[in-house]
C-alpha cells in the first residue's frame, strides 16, 4: 500500500527539524520563565519607588499641615495690642507685646493696633484754597485784592460771633485708647479708620466754637483757649460713641481772616491791642497810686467804702463796717494815707499839748497882770524881743556908732540865705512843732 506523503509532510512541519511528532521542547518552558522575570522585578522596583514616594508625600502633607497649623502665630510690637477675631467674633481677652498664638485662618484672625503710638490728621476744609501763584509761600506774604471774592466750592471758613469770617486749618493728634472699642466700631486694624470719625467732628465743633467768639478772639487773644475747649469737646463726643480713639492734641493753623480784609482786621486788631495794653497801663497805674496812697490795705479800704456806701443810713450793718473803717485807719492803714494820719495825730498832740501849755500859763500869769499890768507887759516884751533875736531865721544887722551914712544891701548875702535855709529846714524836719498851723493863736479863756 503505497505511503501518503503528504500527509507526513503536513504533520512533520509543526516540529522543529529533527524533532518528531510528539515530542515535548524542555527549552520551550525556560525560555517562558526567562521572559516573565524580567517582568516582576520591574513590577517590584515600581512598588517600591511608588511606596517610598507615597511616605515623603506623607511627611510633606504633614509638614504642611503642621505649618498651617501654626500659620495664625504672630509677634505684636512693644507699642501694640492685639485682638483674636474667631469665626468673625471678637474675642474679649487682649494680648499685650510678645507672641499671639492663634487658630489658622479662616478659623481665627489677629488684628493689631498701634495702641501706644500717636497719628496726626490734618483739617484743611475751613480754610482758602491757595491759588498756583501761592503755594510755598507764607501766609503774610500772601494777599488779594479786595474784588477777589471768595469761591464757595474751594475756599472754606467759619463764620464767628461778630458775623466775620476766618480761614483755619487743624492738626489733630489721637491716638486708640481701647482697643476693643476701636474694632467694635471700626471692624479693621486700619487706624486711619478713625479719621471718617475725627474729620467731620473736628469741623463741626469747629463751627460751634466759631459762633460764640468773635473773629479776633478765635484766632489771636484766645487762641490756646480755642484750642483747649476743641480737644475737651471731641473727647466727649468720642467717649459717648464708645469710639475707643482719644485725642491728645489739636493745633490751630494759619488762623487768618479773608485775605481780601486782612489789612483792615490787623490794623483794627492793633487798635484793639493798644486800647487793651492803655487799660493794662491804666490798671496798674490805679494799683500803683493806690499803693502809694494806703499800702497793701488799700483792697480792703475800698471795700469797706464801697459796702458803707451801698448800705442804709443808720443801719446796723453800716454802723458796723463804719467801725470796722476807724480801725482800718487807725491801725492798719499805710502809705501816704497812713502818713498822713499818723501826722495828723501827731499834730493834734502837739496842739492840744501847745493849747494846754499856753492855758497853764495864762493861768499863772494872770495874777500878775492884775496886780501890775505894765510890768508883766514889759516882761513879756523883752521875753518876745529875745525869741525873736535868737530866731536863726532873722536877720540882725548893727548900725556902727557914730556912721553918717548906713546902706543896705538887697538881696542879702546868698551864701548866708543858703546856709539860713539849711539850718531851718534841718530843725523843722527834727521838730514835730513843725505840724502847728500857720496862723497858730495862743490859747485865751475867749478861744479856751
């Protein structure tokens, strides 16, 4: 039966040469598990980078969280104060300088203040506009015609008492006094906030002072009251706000009237000036003369005068400050006045002494008149002739014996009146018989 070759052929060339049919490769099942090894150390190294990646990832995310965490810490300064704001509420307790810690944000926020630092705000609304031509310039170097009027839209001022006008401009120095008020109100850690507060205050009180002042009162004689009366009235409306802002200082400057009148102002605030310093003059010109005239009691002498005059005649209380002026007078009384007095005193014991002297005498020689009349008048005369020689105010001259011819000369000596003069006021200045009146008559039963 003849070989089919065919069939032989088909079946033989699934087989590598040499093999058979039926037979089973041992190199088939290496070459596989070569080619799948390669495959799992790949497989395992990526693994491995993949989790080693995932740990650094791990601390990086931790890092960051612990960062994130700590985000909210902040360092207030020596002259702040901070406050925690947590969800948007306000946290009562406030932190001083040092170290704030807080929540992250969104959960908290820390809000910091210059508590112990001054701001300064300038108020320029209430005065002029300076022009291009003006600017840099000092204020009396500026001036303007009397036809250039005031331009309502630029130009600002206040209207005082007299019905004027006056051009300021305020520095206004505050400062937060609480800061939990601050940020109640002003819901920010901007102090500048506090200048929508102070701006139209300062301008409003501005114009209240204006108004009760004349021009040259606001801006020249009580310009530190001005000022003073500002602070005080601010601080109180601040405090009625419960604003937590406190103003320290407000200055005044540039105070001017309308530059348009300002020659007419300055040459009536000199006027002013000098009837004020005229009154100071005559004031202490007053003092001085009533000084003189009754010493420091003057003050009380003239409100006894005064009280004694307002009184009613006879009345208990006028009678009363009567007495209390004799014993002002008498004891207390200086000066010229208490001079005067004092001499007068003195001239009444010399007249009275003088009056009772003339009355002993009188009496003694009245017996001797009525036994001889002549020879007591003879007396006399001699006694008065020799007063009158030996008065050093006198002039004596002696006519030579036997001269035929005797002439005086007019005026006397001037060396002689000079030393006369001398001698005459020496003795009236040492001799308080100087006081007796000058026509002094001796006492008589007639005048007793």
């Amino acid at each position: 039966m003849p070989h089919d070759h065919t069939h032989d052929h088909d079946h033989d060339h699934d087989h590598p040469p040499g093999q058979s049919a039926g037979t089973i490769d041992p190199h088939a099942h290496r070459d596989r598990a070569e080619t799948e090894e390669p495959f799992d150390a790949a497989n395992q190294s990526l693994a491995d980078a993949l989790r080693s990646s995932f740990s650094i990832l791990k601390v990086i995310m931790l890092v960051l969280v612990g960062l994130y965490l700590i985000s909210n810490v902040r360092s207030v300064g020596g002259h702040e104060e901070a406050l925690v704001l947590r969800l948007g509420k306000l946290q009562p307790k406030v932190r001083d300088a040092g170290l704030v810690k807080a929540l992250p944000i969104p959960i908290d926020e820390i809000v910091r203040l210059p508590t112990r630092k001054s701001n300064e705000m300038l108020v320029e609304s209430q005065s002029f506009q300076r022009r291009e031509d003006e600017i840099g310039k000092a204020l009396s170097f500026i001036s303007r015609g009397e036809h250039q009027g005031l331009n309502p839209s630029e130009d600002g001022a206040l209207l005082t008492a007299d019905s004027g006008l006056v051009h300021a401009k305020w520095k206004v120095t505050y400062k937060i006094a609480n800061v939990v008020d601050f940020v109640t109100h002003f819901a920010g850690d901007r102090v500048e906030a506090a200048e929508t507060l102070l701006r139209p205050l300062v301008e409003t009180t501005a114009i209240r002072l204006a108004t009760q002042r004349t021009a040259g009162e606001f801006i020249r004689t009580r310009l530190a009251e001005v000022q003073e009366e500002m602070k005080v009235l601010i601080n109180a409306r601040l405090a009625e706000l419960s604003s937590g802002v406190n103003v320290t200082l407000v200055e005044m400057f540039e105070p001017t009237p309308p530059l348009q009148i300002r020659n007419v102002f300055d040459e009536t605030q000199r006027a002013e000036n000098a009837k004020q310093r005229r009154i100071q003059d005559a004031e202490q010109q007053r003092i001085r003369i009533l000084s003189e005239a009754a010493g420091g009691s003057h003050v009380k002498l003239i409100g006894l005068l005064d009280s004694i005059d307002g009184a009613v005649v006879g009345s208990p209380q006028r009678r009363e400050w009567e007495a209390d002026l004799n014993r002002v007078l008498e004891n207390e009384i200086e000066g010229m006045a208490g001079k005067w007095i004092r001499d007068a005193g003195a001239y009444h014991s010399v007249v009275v002494g003088q009056m009772q002297s003339d009355l002993e005498e009188y009496r003694a020689l009245l017996p001797e008149f009525e036994r001889n009349r002549d020879l007591l008048f003879g007396r006399l005369w001699q006694k008065t002739r020799e007063a009158i020689f030996d008065n050093p105010g006198v002039v004596k001259i002696y006519r030579p014996s036997g001269a035929k011819e005797f002439r005086l000369v007019i005026p006397l000596d001037p060396e002689q009146t000079r030393q006369q003069e001398e001698e005459r006021i020496q003795k009236k200045d040492s001799d308080v018989s100087r006081l007796r009146p000058p026509t002094y008559h001796p006492a008589s039963p007639e005048n007793e």
